[in-house]
C-alpha cells in the first residue's frame, strides 16, 4: 500500500511579491494607484490617504462637539447648584418660625374660610379663604410674615418701583388715617369722662 500524498496536484503557489519577497518598482507603482503602501514586517499596508483625511475629521468634529457639550453641561450643573444655594438661602432668611405646626394652622384657617363662604360667589370664595390665611401667618408665624412683608417690599421696590411708591403712600395715609380715628376716639372718650364729670359735679351741687 503506497502513501498517499493529498498536495501532489496542488499548483506551486507563488507568494505575492512585497509579502515574503521585496516588491519590485514597477509593482509597487501599479499598486500606488490604490493607496500609499508601506512594509512593517515584509507585510504589505495599504492606506488610503483621502479616507484618512475624513477620518480624521469627523474624529476631530466629534471630539471637538463632547468636549462642548460636557462644558456646557458642566457649566449648567455649576449654575443650577448655585441657584439651588440661592433659593435655600431665601427660604431660610424668610421663613422665621417651625414651618410644621404654623402650616397646619395656617391651612386650617383657609379651608375654615372657604366653608365659611362656599356659597358665595366666585370672587368671595377666591379672597376669602386668601384673607383666613394670611391673617393666620400674621397671628402664628409673625416673624415669617414681616420677613415677606420686607421681602415682597424689596422686590416690589426692585422690578416695580412705581407701584412701590404709590404702596408706600398708601400706606402712610392710611396710618395717618389711623391716628386721627385713634386721636378722635381719645377726644370722644375724654369728651365723654369731661361730660360724666360736669354731669356729676351739677347733680352735686343741686343736691346740696
């Protein structure tokens, strides 16, 4: 029994110069024509110059556009903790007083007034319940309440200061206003002692 051979009608195959063999010039120029050609190792590298240009651009473009967005996303966080810090601090240089129980009395006041006038109108029914609860801060959590008062002065003095000047001087009539009804009921009650007085003292004397 002969040994069998499974290459002996296999062609010779010839290695493909520029691999194991060094190219020669006029195949290296033929191949030129689809890309530059370099050897690392007796192994042919073909690159493409015109893809390795776009390649690098849109690399380019793309590292260029994360580099923006993580900027402008970090820039955006930066601002948003600030206002964060911002709004923290406001709400605790205004608010005074343990906000738990004060709400709760304050929540309770509105819907009191808004049972109180549930069948009023539209507008009644609005006001109402508005009026029980800020008359609620200013009787449970006074120091809150000057603290917005103050604050909703600032703002108001801030983005509309010619309503603030006309609040303003509403607001000294009507303490003026105020005095003068104090003054006159003074007047009325020391009118009213003087008018006892004399009324007494003639009763007095007509007894005598």
């Amino acid at each position: 029994m002969t040994k069998r051979s499974f290459y002996e009608d296999d062609d010779y195959i010839v290695n493909k110069p520029g691999t194991t063999t060094p190219i020669t010039p006029s195949l290296a120029q033929k191949e030129s024509v689809h890309g530059d050609v370099t050897f690392v190792d007796g192994m042919v590298i073909r690159t493409t110059p015109l893809l390795e240009k776009y390649a690098n651009a849109v690399r380019h473009f793309v590292h260029d556009k994360v580099s923006l967005w993580g900027a402008e996303l970090a820039t955006q966080q930066s601002a948003a903790r600030n206002e964060w810090r911002i709004v923290r601090r406001e709400v605790t240089d205004v608010i005074r007083e343990p906000v738990l129980p004060g709400l709760i009395y304050v929540l309770t006041a509105s819907l009191t007034g808004s049972i109180l006038v549930r069948r009023s109108n539209v507008l009644v029914r609005f006001v109402t319940p508005l009026a029980f609860g800020i008359g609620a801060v200013w009787w449970v959590m006074p120091r809150t309440f000057e603290a917005v008062g103050r604050r909703y002065g600032e703002l108001e003095r801030e983005y509309a200061p010619d309503v603030y000047v006309k609040r303003v001087e509403l607001g000294k009539d009507v303490e003026e206003f105020k005095k003068s009804v104090e003054q006159g009921v003074e007047d009325v009650k020391t009118s009213v002692l003087r008018g006892v007085h004399d009324l007494r003292k003639t009763i007095k004397e007509q007894w005598e």
